[in-house]
C-alpha cells in the first residue's frame, strides 16, 4: 500500500459505515490522521477501530451535517487540535424512494438539506481553514442520479445533480487559493443504502407479472453494467485517494463516476 497521506489531516462525513468508513479507512491506512463524523453514535466505535488498526489518530464525532452550529464546532475544533485540513470529503448523504403523489414538501427538503446543502455547508467550512493554509482538497459526494434521474427519487436527483453544480461553482472561486474542488458519483456500491433501495425499489417496481424478491432488482440492475459486478466502498476509496494525491494537483471542477461503465456521461 502506497503512504501518500503521511501526516495529512482528513475529515469525512456520514464515515461511521458503508462509502465513507471505507473512504477514512484508506486515509488511515495511507498514514492520515482521520476525523471521522456521522450522525450516528456508532462513530465513536469506528474511529476507534481505525485508530487500533491502522496506527493513527482517528477523532470520531457527532456531527448532523444539516446542523450548522455541529458543523462549524466540528471544523472549529479541526483548526484548533490539528492546526489544519488537508483533505475534506463530504459524503454523508440518505435517500428516500417515493411515489410522486406521496412525497411531501418536508420529505423533499429533508433529503436535500442533507445530500446537497449539508455537502455545501461542510465544504464552506472546510475551505475557511484551507484558504489560510493556501492549500486544501475537497471531494463531494455526488450519485449516478447526479447523471441521471431515476424513478421516484426526484428530491435524490435535484440533490446530487445540485452537488455537481455546488462543486462547480466553488472549484472556480477556490481556485485561486490553491484549493481543489471534485465530485464523485458512485453506482450501485453495497452498503446498508442498496439493501434499502433493493427493498423499496423492489416492491414499488413489482408489477403481477413479475415480483422482485430480495436481492433481485439489484441483480438485475448489475447485470446491465457493464464491469457486471455491484462496487465496495474500497472501489471508491480508491478513486478519492487520487483525487486527493498530488497526482491529481490539475484536476479541479470535475465530476467523476465510480460505477463500473453503468454510466458515461
Ligand atoms: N451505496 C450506493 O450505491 C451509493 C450510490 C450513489 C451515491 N451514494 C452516496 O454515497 C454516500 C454514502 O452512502 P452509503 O451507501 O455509504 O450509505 P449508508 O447509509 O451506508 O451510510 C451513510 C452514512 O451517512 C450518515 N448520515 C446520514 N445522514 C446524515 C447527516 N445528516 N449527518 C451526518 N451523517 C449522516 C449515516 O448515519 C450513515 O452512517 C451518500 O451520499 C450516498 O448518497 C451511495
């Protein structure tokens, strides 16, 4: 394993399981030092486990991403005990899946007060720190339906294609000071999110003919892509360790999708 993060400083959010755990994972095993956050207690559990493993400081934090006076203390806290922030990926994100005519208002915000505001807001922080260091890498959690609507999921789509326009926007204002601004957009990744989206999707998908048990839309749904396998957080760990390297010191305002070919645009 290569030991590109040797004494960098990485938050992640939403790192208490699933995309982000194996996203703070790989820091850790690269040498960062992890702040790892999650709206879940279970945090604390998972920053310890990295902390033992992988022989680095790792800070588990309760954090709603939607809550500014939690989100600001956090990065506060950030600048205060570790004197700066390399890196901040910002993938907490949740999804609901609901039918047009059943989705409410508040249903609606919630997914995008967390999945597009609660990125944006993580971001501004992150860069308060790196502007004064003059150096700094941020990566958003984006989705295959930042690319592409999907059934029942327009709150989802206005969310992630709103991260695409977030990282835009901010890669050009933050450019000047030497800060980086990517998306990532992964396809179907097995974590606890696909086991809900294969239930939901499933049942509300199901027609007489033809009644999705578990396991099965997801099946089908792999077997349209075109590397034929579902991914695993490490793939896209993987993927955001360059974004963050020095290798992709070039690459700002750009999106990329981790989804083995199931899209290519
Ligand atoms: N799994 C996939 O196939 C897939 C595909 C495309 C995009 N994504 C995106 O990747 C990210 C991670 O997804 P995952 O599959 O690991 O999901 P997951 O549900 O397994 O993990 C998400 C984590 O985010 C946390 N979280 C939720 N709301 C939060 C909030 N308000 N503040 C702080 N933490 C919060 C949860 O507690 C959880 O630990 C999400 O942004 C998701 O939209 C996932």
């Amino acid at each position: 394993m290569m030991q590109r993060f040797v004494g960098a400083t990485v938050s992640v959010t939403g790192a208490c399981r699933g995309i982000g755990r194996g996203i703070a994972e790989r820091f850790a095993q690269e040498g960062a030092d992890v702040i790892i956050s999650d709206m879940s207690e279970a945090v604390k559990d998972t920053a310890k486990e990295i902390a033992d493993k992988y022989k680095v400081k790792a800070v588990g934090t309760v954090v709603d991403v939607t809550n500014e006076e939690q989100v600001t203390g956090m990065y506060d806290m950030i600048a205060k005990d570790f004197g700066k922030l390399d890196v901040s990926v910002q993938n907490a994100g949740i999804i609901t899946i609901q039918h047009f005519d059943k989705m409410s208002v508040s249903e609606f915000s919630k997914v995008v007060n967390v999945d597009a505001i609660g990125v944006w807001l993580c971001a501004r922080e992150a860069a308060k720190i790196m502007v004064k260091q003059n150096k700094g890498r941020i990566i958003n959690s984006s989705s295959g339906q930042g690319r592409k609507g999907f059934i029942y999921t327009p709150h989802y789509a206005c969310a992630k294609m709103g991260v695409i326009g977030i990282t835009q926007s901010l890669a050009i204002e933050l450019a000047p000071h030497n800060i980086t601004v990517n998306a990532f957009c992964p396809g179907i990744i097995v974590t606890n999110m696909w086991d809900y989206n294969d239930k939901v999707w499933g049942e509300m998908l199901s027609t007489p003919e033809k009644q999705y048990k578990k396991g099965e839309l997801m099946q089908e749904w792999v077997d349209a892509i075109p590397l034929k396998r579902a991914g695993e957080p490490a793939d896209v760990a993987n993927v955001i360790a360059f974004l963050a390297s020095d290798d992709a010191a070039y690459v700002t305002g750009q999106t990329i999708n981790i989804d083995g070919g199931m899209f290519m645009n």
